[in-house]
C-alpha cells in the first residue's frame, strides 16, 4: 500500500468516487473543493484531519490548502457538532431586535455556552455574522429550518415548554 493510498483510506469508495465526479464537473479539480468538504459533512456530521487530508489528496491540493478553504467557511465544522446547529444570528439588527435575550434563554434552555455542544449531544449552539433576515430580527437557523421574530414563545414552541 502507497503512502497516496493510505491517504484516502479515512473515506469509503463511495465517497471517493462522489468526490472524482464533482472534481470532474469543474474546470480544475480544486474547483469542487467546497462541494467535497460539504459532502463529507453531510455524511459525517464534520470534517475531520483525516478526511480533509483524504479529499485535498483527490483534489490535488495539499491539506494546508484545503483547511484554509475549510475555516474560512462557518458552515463547514472543523471539530464535531451536535445532530442540531442553532445558528443565532449576530447582526447589528439581531442585536436591536433583542438578541442578547434570545442567547441567554437558549444558554439556559439548552445548559451551553455559544461554540459549546449539549451533553446528550442534541445540540450546538454557534454565533453567525447574520442570517439575511433582518427584517424578521432577531433571526436563528437550525439544521435548514429558519426562524425569524424568534421571543420566548417562538423557543417553547420549537424545544418543548420548560419544565
């Protein structure tokens, strides 16, 4: 086994083959480097060294390339999550529109701190720039679904009243 194979064992064929066809739809194969880590994301919940260093060796880029591409995207998790991202948006109308008290009753609803996962492992709690739907602040994102004029009543209906 070459070094090159090693590489890649971190994805399963299928992967890999994913992988060669969205590089093969592009102009260079780097081109479907986003698609890749979004991918791997969706099978795994994150992106790890291993499969980052597995899809830059298919891309043929180096892992340093790779990651930075990685990092600088906020939808692309570096380290695991929860099987839910809250995303609660950190816009200056979020901000105005009450912000700061939708943060504080999800630390306490939920027992994390922003960048920090439940321990069941239901969810993860992360600030983002913003949302785009600022005339509905203050905004959130779980998973795909988002909500906007998010209050008190929004957080019941959506977890389950508090006990």
């Amino acid at each position: 086994m070459s070094t090159a194979d090693f590489l890649l064992l971190p994805l399963s064929a299928e992967e890999r083959e994913h992988i060669a066809t969205l590089a093969a739809h592009g102009e260079t194969a780097r081109s479907a480097c986003i698609d890749a880590l979004k991918y791997v994301q969706s099978r795994h919940g994150w992106v790890n060294d291993a499969q980052l260093a597995a899809i830059a060796a298919l891309l043929g880029m180096s892992a340093a390339e790779l990651d930075s591409v990685a990092t600088f995207y906020n939808l692309i998790f570096r380290k695991p999550v929860g099987k839910h991202v809250i995303f609660l948006c950190d816009s200056v109308s979020c901000w105005i529109m009450g912000r700061e008290r939708v943060a504080a009753q999800l630390q306490h609803r939920l027992g994390i701190s922003p960048g920090e996962t439940t321990q069941d492992g239901d969810y993860t709690l992360l600030p983002i720039v913003c949302l785009g739907h600022c005339d509905h602040a203050p905004a959130m994102l779980i998973d795909e679904t988002l909500y906007g004029d998010v209050d008190a009543a929004q957080l019941d209906t959506i977890f389950g009243p508090r006990a």
